[in-house]
C-alpha cells in the first residue's frame, strides 16, 4: 500500500508542479500521506479518491508552512 500511496502523491506533485504549492517538498509530504493511512476504510471510499484529498490537503499546509518560514 505504501509504493501505491507514493505513486499516487507524486501524480498529484506533477499535477500542480507549475503552482506555487507543487514545490513543497516531496519526502516531508509522503510522510505527511503515509501518516494518515490508518483512517483509510476500504468500505467507505476509493483509495485513489481518499488519498488524493488528504494529499492535496498536505499540499496546502506544507505550502502555508513554507510560506510563513520564508516570511
């Protein structure tokens, strides 16, 4: 599940990689994802779906994160 969760944030980093939130980095972020694996329930959604909102969520908060350390 991990190597599937990884593909799947990296396909939403190239999606947004000509945004300012694409460049956060990668490895806080699958940390971030991979963290949250545990909520995931099979029964209730897709992973794909799933995993993708947490990981555009991520995105935002490591992007407000960086902003503010820069500021």
């Amino acid at each position: 599940m991990d190597n599937e969760i990884k593909i799947l944030v990296y396909k939403c980093l190239n999606v947004y990689k000509n945004t300012g939130i694409g460049n956060v980095n990668s490895n806080e972020l699958i940390n971030l994802v991979l963290s949250k694996k545990h909520h995931y329930n099979p029964n209730k959604g897709s992973f794909n779906t799933y995993f993708a909102t947490i990981t555009k969520h991520s995105m935002i908060v490591l992007y407000k994160k960086m902003k503010k350390e820069l500021n």
